[in-house]
C-alpha cells in the first residue's frame, strides 16, 4: 500500500467526479410578485405528502423557491438558482463542479438528498448522487422549487435521507408565446429559445433549445483551472386532457463536453497520468397521467425513459439506461382518514468501460428495484393532524429495506402551525460503494465493498411555520440524527490492500430558520440562518483514520439576506448576502459575498437585467485552496423577450 502516491478514496473520488410589443398571446409572467406573505403561505406544494396541501401547514421543513424569486436571483443555471434556498449548502469547486447538501455530508460525492425534476428522479445509481453539471434547463419554464430538509424516505425512497429537491416546470398551457433568453459576463454566455401553442381542443406544447459556453475559472495563483465547458439541449413538453383525465409529455436531449479542472492528472503507483475533456450526453421521456374523481380519489401514473452516458478519458467511460414505472392511487376520504399509497419498478442497465486505472466490477451490470408505500393522514382533532406511514423498498445490493415516518401537526391558529416527526431513511449502497477496483486489474489496491450495508438515519425533528405579524413570516427546525453503518475504507484481510465496509457510526443536531418580512409595498425582505454539528466516530473493529474527515467538509453555520426592492413601476433592485462559515478539512476560510442585480422592463414582455456576482474578497467554496477555483468579482448583462 506505500507503494501508491494516491489514497484509495480520493483517487476514486477524483475519479468519479471527472464522469463529474408583445400580443395577447404571451405567457403570463411574474405571478408571485404581487402576492402577500399570507397568500406565500397558501402555496400548494406536493412534496411533502405527495398531494396538494398549503404551505403553512405542512409537517415539515420546506422551502420553496417560486419562480419571481428565481428570475430576481440572477441565476444562469440550476445550482445557482438552489443558492437562494436557505436550507441547502452549495459549493462551487470549478466552473461546472458543484455539490449541493441539506443538513450536512457535503462532499465531492455527496449522496444523501434526492433530486426530482418534474418527478423524474435524476440521482444516478453510480454513486447515489447526483450529476449537477447535466442538470440544466431553461430557468424561465421553472414553477417551482420545493427544497425539503430532512427525510422523506417514506414518499420518495432509499437516497431520500437529508433532503428532497422538486423542480416543477410549467405546465405547457402557461407558455404560450415565444421566449428568447441571452447572458454574457465574465464565466461566460448562454442563449436560449421557447415557443409554445395550443393545439387541439384543450392541449398545449412547447419547445426550447439552450446553448452554454462557459470559460475557464482560474485558481487562488491565477493559474487557468482547465475547466471551461460548452453544451446544448434541446426539448419539448406537452400537456392536454381535463381532469378526468390529464396526459402530460416530455423529453430532452442533451450533449456537452467540459475540462477536467486542476490538478488535471491522477498519481497511481509513483506516476502521473493526464485527464483529457470529458464527454457528456443524454436523452430522456417522461409520460404522465392523472384523474380526479368525484368523490375526492384520485389516480396517477408516471413512466420514464433515461439514458445518460459520461467519457471521462483516460480512466473510464458509463452508459446507463433506466426505466421507472409508478402508479399512485389517494383514496376517496373515509371518516378522519386520507390515505395515498403507491407502487414503483425501476430496471437500470448499465455498461462501463474500464480502464488499467479502475474498473467497476462487473463492467455490465442490470440492477433492479421495486417499492410500495401507504401513508394516512388522519384528522385526530379539527387542528391536529397525525400522518403515518411506511415504504417497504428492494434493491439488489442489501435486500428489503423499512423506512417508515409519523408526523404531528398542530394547527395552533390559523397563522401558527407547530409540527414534529420521527423519520428512519436509508441510503442505499451504489456501484462506487461496492463495486470500484483500483488498479483496473489485480494486484489491487482498493478491491470493492463486499460487506458494504445500507447507510441509515434516524431523525427527530420539531418545527415551527407561522406569522407573528401580518407582514412577518417565521419558520425554524430543531434536528437531531443518529447515523449508523455510514461507508468507511478499511484494511483487507491480508492487509495489503483496502476495502468499503460501514464501520462508521454519527449524530448531527442543529436548527434551520428563515423568514420574510414585507417592509412596504414595493420592499421585500428575506432572511435565512442555519446551524449544525456533526460528530462521526469510527465502530469497533474499524482501521479506518480518515474517512470521518473526508464525509465532514461542511461549515458550521451559514446565512442568507434577501432584498428585492421595486424602484418603480418597471425598474427593480434586488441584493443577496451571503455568509458561509469555515470548513475544518480540508481547509476552506470563511467568507461573506453579495450579489446585486438591476432589472428593468421597458416595454411589456422584455427584461433587460445587469448585475455582479460574488462581491467581495476571493474564495474557495471546496477542496483545498491550490486545486480548487478562487471565485472573485464578476458582471453579466441579461435580455429576455416575450412575444
């Protein structure tokens, strides 16, 4: 084992992150800037119990990004548009390189939280994490983003442990028109394309193609990262029916490359080997269907296709194809009874090319899973609200898994909701836990994860949702975790080589809070503060020193200002503060940020916008400081017109 120059983690883990005048037919535009605190509170999400409840009430910490706040914010991709959210941590290593946590495990592989775009999952079976370089989409056809900190096993699933991300698109009946979008600044530029129509009796499509050149960033010695990227999609969506019957339709095609950022090489074994530009490209189709019934039921079902494959030369290439199938039936209410339940298939086929550095074994892998869940909300009192259930989950790796839930809502009055849970999640092992060999033949160094077993957390929460004020809104969370067989790196049985097992055993605790506050108006402003700590030990038996590190890299707190002023009717101001604290290992110094943007419509339909990023000193957000790039100052000018 001294004979390598690279621990057996980090080299995977670098390894896996290279895969790393306007008529009356325009779309309605900027619903939620006139809305009230109050009426913010009456939003119906549907994350949290998988049919439409309001906000305020709902028995959990949830967030929700409407799509006012993210055209205000000044995002230009997706992970920067979940920057807003005060519950998620985002950190930028490189141009494209981005992991976005909830409640801590904040890594450059970071695989607790379940990302769902329309309700397609996009996490990836490779490392039960999720692929953020890929996730792109034309922010302005966004409804929606419901931000859930905590478990949501029960609904969702295994991967479901700290969060759940639901990126909901618009209906196509609501972009009706043609949308052109372009961006330049100092990271680079983007332009976009939409067009909408109806068709038939009650339907309505629309398509859209989006083109991103992104430079290169630069280092804290000035030194170019190597990181620069393009890519282009292309898709469509459709929707038609009423509700007795709603079909929803659509797909996306995708294909980029991107540089692989600094250090640029892998050191295996004494030697250095360069990375060449990673290759990525995709396609995928979902098909939807619902009814509503007179009597309250209701019936849906969901299939996608997705087919996604990633060149990382020179160590290896995937090809993963995967096909989801749900049915979901809420039954008609009984007594004091709502219950929903549901049933999930999900076959992947999976294809890598190995190479002398990894190999992920077997190279050709067919994984199955299956799930059914029932949950019932039952009406205890006028105010009180006990929801119960359970999701009974297979996968190939560990077998049956239990993950059940119970949360209690009190409805104090109607301005003040108090609530609390007691979760069991799962993390289900990947293909990077059990399956990674290093070299790509024997003798190994890393040789796979054979006693690998389910990561589990069981999670207490209490929470507070409300209006003190009628232009002030409240909501605060007190966690606490218990995390058991979490992935460790132990010594093999002849101890010249190591192994994956789950030897590793924590607790996090900590307090999410956040809030508006309606100064006139024409002046909003917003706040958001979060807190944690997070001790992981190693079990008896474990030889493991460092993995317990390496699965901490999150601040210790971090908090969020929002101001979003109307300077008249068609000019806006809006400025985000942002404060991170440090991380311990590796080394990653504090740092406070702001980012300002200037928006004015001259006419109906257009938008001219211009602004500044990352005001302030430069900074690292992950990794060490000599491989990871400095973020500093930068501009960009936006138009987007409707017609």
């Amino acid at each position: 084992m001294k004979s390598t120059s690279y621990p057996a983690t980090a080299l995977a883990t670098a390894l896996v992150l290279g895969m790393a005048a306007m008529g009356a037919a325009a779309e309605e535009s900027y619903d939620f800037a006139s809305l009230t605190l109050e009426e913010l509170g009456s939003l119906r999400i549907t994350s949290v119990s998988k049919k439409p409840e309001r906000l305020a009430g709902a028995a959990a910490s949830v967030f929700v990004l409407t799509r006012e706040d993210i055209r205000r914010g000044g995002a230009t991709s997706l992970p920067e548009a979940l920057r807003l959210a005060p519950n998620l941590y985002v950190a930028a290593r490189s141009a494209h390189g981005h992991t976005i946590t909830a409640r801590g495990f904040n890594s450059s592989l970071a695989n607790k939280l379940l990302v769902l775009i329309d309700g397609r999952s996009v996490y990836t079976p490779f490392f039960a994490g999720v692929f953020w370089d890929v996730q792109d989409l034309m922010l302005e056809d966004v409804e929606r983003i419901e931000v859930i900190s905590g478990p949501g096993g029960t609904l969702w699933g295994t991967n479901a442990v700290n969060g759940v991300i639901n990126i909901i698109t618009r209906s196509a009946r609501d972009t009706r028109g043609t949308l052109l979008s372009a961006g330049a600044g100092q990271r680079g530029v983007d332009a976009g394309a939409r067009h909408g129509a109806a068709f038939g009796a009650d339907g309505a499509y629309r398509l859209y193609a989006k083109y991103t050149n992104d430079n290169h960033t630069e280092l804290q010695s000035g030194a170019p990262a190597d990181d620069a990227g393009r890519g282009a999609r292309a898709g469509f969506r459709a929707d038609w029916g009423q509700p007795a019957g709603l079909w929803s339709a659509q797909g996306n095609v995708y294909h980029g490359h991107e540089g692989q950022p600094l250090p640029g090489t892998i050191a295996v074994a004494g030697r250095s080997f360069p990375l060449g530009v990673i290759s990525l490209s995709g396609a995928n189709l979902l098909t939807r269907w619902s009814r509503e019934n007179a009597d309250g039921s209701s019936l849906s079902a969901k299939v996608y296709l997705d087919h996604t494959k990633r060149v990382v030369p020179p160590t290896f290439s995937d090809r993963l194809t995967i096909l989801d199938v749900e049915v979901q039936h809420a039954l008609p209410r009984y007594g004091a009874h709502n219950v929903v339940w549901g049933a999930n298939y999900r076959i992947g086929n999976e294809v890598v090319a190995n190479s002398v550095y990894i190999a992920f074994l077997p190279a050709r892998l067919k994984q199955h899973w299956s799930s059914l869940f029932i949950q019932d909300e039952i009406a205890l009192l006028p105010e009180l609200r006990l929801t119960a259930g359970a999701r009974v989950e297979h996968n190939d790796y560990t077998g049956r898994e239990f993950l059940p839930n119970a949360r209690l809502a009190w409805t104090v009055t109607p301005r003040h909701t108090l609530w609390t849970a007691l979760s069991r999640a799962v993390r289900a092992p990947s293909r990077l836990d059990v399956d990674t060999y290093i070299p790509g033949a024997p003798p190994y160094v890393l040789a796979g994860g054979p006693r690998v077993r389910s990561e589990i957390a069981t999670v207490a929460e209490l929470g507070y949702r409300g209006q003190p004020l009628p232009r002030l809104s409240l909501s605060a969370t007190l966690f606490h975790a218990d995390y058991d067989h979490l992935r460790s790196q132990e010594l093999g049985p002849t101890r010249r080589f190591v192994v994956f097992d789950s030897l590793l055993e924590g607790r996090m605790r900590g307090i999410e809070t956040w809030g508006g506050f309606q100064a006139s108006p024409r002046w909003r402003l917003s706040a958001g503060w979060t807190a944690q700590h997070k001790r992981l030990t190693p079990k008896p038996g474990s030889t493991d020193t460092s993995s317990a590190a390496a699965l901490g890299q999150d601040p210790s707190h971090q908090g969020l200002l929002r101001s979003s002023w109307d300077l008249t009717a068609s000019t806006e101001l809006d400025v985000t503060v942002r404060r991170v604290g440090a991380v311990r290992s590796p080394v990653v110094p504090s740092y406070t940020v702001a980012d300002v943007r200037l928006g004015w419509r001259p006419r109906p339909g257009w938008e001219v916008s211009a602004g500044a990023h990352n005001i302030g000193k430069a900074h690292t957000e992950l990794g060490g400081a000599t491989t990871s790039t400095a973020f500093t100052r930068g501009v960009y000018a936006r138009l987007v017109v409707r017609y």
